[in-house]
C-alpha cells in the first residue's frame, strides 16, 4: 500500500486506543508508538541480537531477585504530555510493585525503562524518548547501543528534570554488577 493510500485512511488524531489496535493487528509485528505531541511513529520487529540482550536483562533482574511481574517486556507505557498522552513499548521496563492490567501503563512505581537501540531508532532512543522519559519522571533511563561492545549508558534523573549520565559500559561488564548497584527498589 502507498503512503498516499495509508495518509488517506489515518484520523487527523491517532489516540491511544488507535495506537493499541494498530499493534494487536500488526501482521509484521511492528510496534506502534506515538509521542504526547501525537507523533505517529512505527519501529521494526526486534531481530535476535535484539532479543538477546533483552533476555540477558531479563535474566540478569531475575536471577538477582526482582520478582518476574516487576520486571517487562515490550509493555506499553503512558507518557504524559502538556496536551495529552502518549505511549511508548520499552523494550524492558522494571517496576517497583506490578503494575495495573492494561494496555497503557500509568508511569507510578516505574524504576527504569530500557530501549535497546535497532537500525534506524538510534536519534527516537537517544534525543526524543530521553526526553519524554525525563518529562514523565521515570528515574532512570539506559540505552543499549548495538556496536561491537553493546554500550550500555545508564541515565539517571537529576533534580532538574533532566537525565544525567550516570555510566556507560559494555553489557558484558554491566552483568557483572548487581542490579542493587544501579536501582533502588
């Protein structure tokens, strides 16, 4: 189908309620995002190095005793905006207690989101969802890059607002900490 034929079928406002339908129908399994200021935006499938890294993640919280319900994949979150909501998928998101059944999770009680960067999300993960993520007050942020390292940088929210580079190191060695070492519960 042509960009011409998609525009002419999209509403003037994609909701949030578009946005979930939008994923559950997705033959592809693309991920469907919009932003507060209702920017429509449209990420590939994950791939298995994705994955990987996602799973080592996974592995790592578990196996350091986060409880599995706290610790979630590829859920939505709510991000609030001056003029409404808009919702992103993290790749991984950790929580301090279970959140609330639904589609669109409020972002009360999340510790930390996770995007791993994919091909062609590097500027959305980096510029735009730092932002968000700060706006929002998720206190902290870390972006895993996927050169040869897996750079993982870990941000954590200032007084301000605004994340601060806390650290940046390869996944390998991230594994080796504990997550106590960068997350309070």
């Amino acid at each position: 189908m042509s960009a011409e034929a998609v525009g002419m079928h999209m509403p003037a406002v994609v909701t949030l309620d578009d946005v979930a339908t939008m994923n559950a129908t997705d033959p592809n399994g693309h991920r469907y995002e919009t932003s507060p200021e209702w920017v429509l935006s449209v990420m590939p499938p994950p791939d298995s190095e994705h994955a990987i890294i996602a799973s080592r993640l996974f592995a790592w919280l578990i196996m350091a005793g986060w409880p599995a319900e706290q610790v979630l994949q590829a859920v939505g979150v709510r991000v609030p905006g001056p003029n409404g909501d808009g919702g992103r998928i993290p790749d991984l998101t950790v929580w301090r207690k279970p959140p609330a059944r639904g589609v669109w999770s409020a972002v009360v009680d999340l510790a930390l989101v996770v995007e791993i960067v994919s091909p062609g999300t590097e500027a959305m993960d980096s510029v735009t969802k730092v932002r968000e993520y700060a706006s929002a007050e998720i206190p902290r942020y870390w972006v895993v890059e996927r050169d040869g390292a897996q750079t993982v940088t870990l941000h954590e929210l200032t007084g301000d607002g605004r994340y601060a580079e806390h650290a940046r190191m390869p996944l390998a060695w991230l594994l080796q900490t504990a997550p106590a070492d960068h997350l309070d519960r």
